[in-house]
C-alpha cells in the first residue's frame, strides 16, 4: 500500500480543532492499509499525542530539530522569500521515508508554503489543507506569487470555507484549478439533536477559544453592555479555553454579572442543550467546527458575516448574521435573535437540515477519498 505522511504546523497548543479533520483523515486511510506516518512540531509531540495516533495505527516520526528548521525558514524566507527551505523537517522526513504523498495542514494559509516548494522542487507530491486566512493578512508583492505558485503546485488546496478560498485567490492573485472546499467535521457525535432550544431565560453561548484578536468576545460583551440588553433577562456562557484572566477583569470593569466563564467543557452537548442561540462574533475565521456541531444538535446562529459563515447561516431561517464585526452590527442581529426567541426551536430543526445537507458525507471521508484518487493518479504514471 502507499506511503501517507501527515503534518501539521499547529503553534502553541498540543491540540485544536484545526486537527481533528487531518487526523480523522489519517485514521480512515490507516484503517485501509496504507502506511501512515505524522511528523509533529515539538511542542505537539506528547504522550497523549502519542497515544492518540499509535491507537489509529499511525506512527509519530521525529529526530530533525525543530529550531533548525525554524532556523533554515526565517532564513529562507528573509533572503530568497520564494527559496525552498531543504533542511525543513518535514522534506527530510518525506525524502528519507520515500513517502509518496504528503498532506500539510496549516492552522493558516501562509504556514508553509516553503515547504511545499520544496516538496515540489524535489517531486514529491502534497496536498495542502488550510484551516484559516484572515484579511489581516496579506504576503504583498515580495510573496504573492511564491505563495501562489506553492498552492497551484499542490495536488490539490484544500479549504475549509468558499470564503477564506476567495480571500486567498484575491492575496495570491490567482486562480486555483486544483481548489476545494471540504468543511470540518464535529469532534464528538452529534447524530442525535438536542431537543428544543429554551426560549426563556434567553440564554447565548459561546464556544470558541478565548481570543478576542480573533473570535470577538469584546464585540460580543459591548453589545451585552447597552443599557437595553441589561434590562433584559439574557445570559451568555463562554466555553473555551485561552485569556481567561483578561476576559474576567473586562467582565468586571463592564460590570457584567450575567456572564459565565465555562472554561474548557469536555461535554459540548451538555451546555448546546441549555442554549437558545450560539454567538459568534469573530473578527476572522476558517469555518468553526462549533458552529457546525451547534447547528447539527439544532441550534440557530447568531455570527459576523465572514469566512464561511454565511455558507451556513441563512439570515432569519436558521440564524441571523451581522453585516460587519462591530457592536452596531452584531446589536442588530441580536436584537432579530431576541424578538423571535420564541423561534428558536424551529430555527434550531432548520439549522439542523442545513448541516445535513452541506455535510452528506463525514468530511473526513472526503479528504482521504481525495488523497486515495492523487495517490491513484500517481500510480498510473
């Protein structure tokens, strides 16, 4: 059978959910037989780590250190930002283990595109799967057309929304002919819907990291913080992980004290059952796999119109979105979520047919099926 290498470029955490659809993935196309290997940042090469992959039968590959391939990078990158960069971990790996196909995931779209030209320069064959771009962000005239040419050399560029693809061909000024969507998948089951959505008390939930840079909680408590929103009984509890300690002393700056901080919850269902809405005030995103796993259980949405947000939240039949990531915007929304909280229900059972029908098939199917059809392409060569 093949040989599959698998890598990520995660940073900070041992674990996200920017890694359950490549891991996923993995697990399946190990299950029929393939070689399966990943080779992990340091900071990700844990025993639970560890244990997670040798349980689905895929070996964890080290030895290269990582701050020479940190090194070999901001090099590269600073002199020659179109160079390969041949001491990277994951060339090394994928040469000397004959691989033949590597799959990249990248917590963001500019994560490793040296790599990939890399791979590229030497005739091993890549899929690269990007799980975030942010219009924050842009590789500008000295990396465009690397960047660009990284992509169109992959076997295929996957993305987890429409809308972070078109950012993307908007920064690289390109066309991807090699471009696909696959979003991603829940972390836990969610076959089963949670039952009615409580219209009283009225009650938000958050599931995301704790980030506002990123996911908006800032946005979200100004909004909680006008006089109308607290003469009203509202709730909101925030599940995640993160900055805690400033999300606290903002909560008591603002006076806010109809605010649960859940921290990390281990059961997501639990805490989706007590919801009316799910509130998602990002800044930038890939595609949440909250929100996927809160509509699944039958959950409206209440989310800043960017990413791939409006690919799932159809304004005022499953959810409401906000025009713009500010306090107007998401107020507005909020007040449409608040007058037809008595619909919540019915707008959780349309949320539900939404996840159905943009995920037929596990994302994780798509993904090994896609990687299955570059490695039949490459032995028909």
């Amino acid at each position: 059978m093949s040989r599959i290498l698998f890598t990520t470029t995660l940073g900070g955490s041992a674990w996200a959910g920017s890694e359950v659809l490549w891991f996923q993935a993995a697990s399946r196309l190990a299950a029929e037989g393939h070689q399966v290997v990943a080779v992990l940042p340091r900071h990700m090469r844990t025993r639970e780590n560890l244990a997670r992959l040798q349980e689905q039968g895929i070996a964890m590959l080290s030895g290269v250190v990582d701050h020479l391939r940190s090194l070999a990078v901001r090099i590269a990158r600073r002199a020659r930002p179109a160079a390969p960069t041949p001491l990277a971990t994951v060339v090394n790996h994928a040469g000397r283990w004959k691989a033949d196909v590597v799959v990249i995931s990248q917590a963001s779209c500019w994560g490793a595109y040296s790599e990939m030209l890399a791979l590229a320069e030497k005739g091993i064959p890549y899929v690269c799967l990007s799980q975030l771009n942010t219009p924050f962000s842009w590789p500008g005239d000295r990396l465009f057309e690397a960047v660009g040419e990284a992509f169109a050399k992959a076997k295929a560029a996957v993305f987890v929304s429409q809308g972070n693809l078109d950012l993307f061909e908007n920064q690289a000024a390109c066309k991807l002919e090699n471009a696909r969507v696959i979003y991603n998948p829940p972390s836990f089951d969610v076959s089963q819907p949670c039952g009615p959505a409580p219209a009283h008390p009225f009650r938000l939930l958050n599931v995301a990291r704790i980030d506002p840079g990123q996911k908006g909680q800032d946005i979200l408590l100004d909004v909680l913080a006008l006089p109308k929103w607290r003469e009203r009984p509202v709730e909101l509890e925030i599940a995640g992980g993160g900055n805690r300690r400033w999300l606290e002393r903002i909560l008591e700056i603002k006076e806010l004290t109809n605010v649960c901080v859940a921290g990390h919850v281990s059961d997501l269902r639990t805490v989706w059952q007590r919801a009316t809405f799910g509130v998602f005030p990002s800044r930038y995103e890939g595609m949440p796999l909250a929100m996927i796993e809160g509509m699944a259980l039958g959950r409206g949405m209440v989310a800043t119109d960017v990413a791939g947000h409006a690919e799932w939240i159809e304004n005022g039949a499953n959810g409401f979105l906000a025009a713009g990531c500010a306090v107007a915007a998401l107020d507005h929304a909020l007040e449409q979520a608040w007058q037809r909280r008595e619909q919540a229900s019915s707008m959780g059972d349309a949320a539900r047919r939404t996840a159905a029908r943009l995920m037929p098939s596990p994302p994780a199917e798509q993904l090994a099926r896609l990687i299955a059809g570059v490695l039949a392409k490459k032995d028909h060569l």
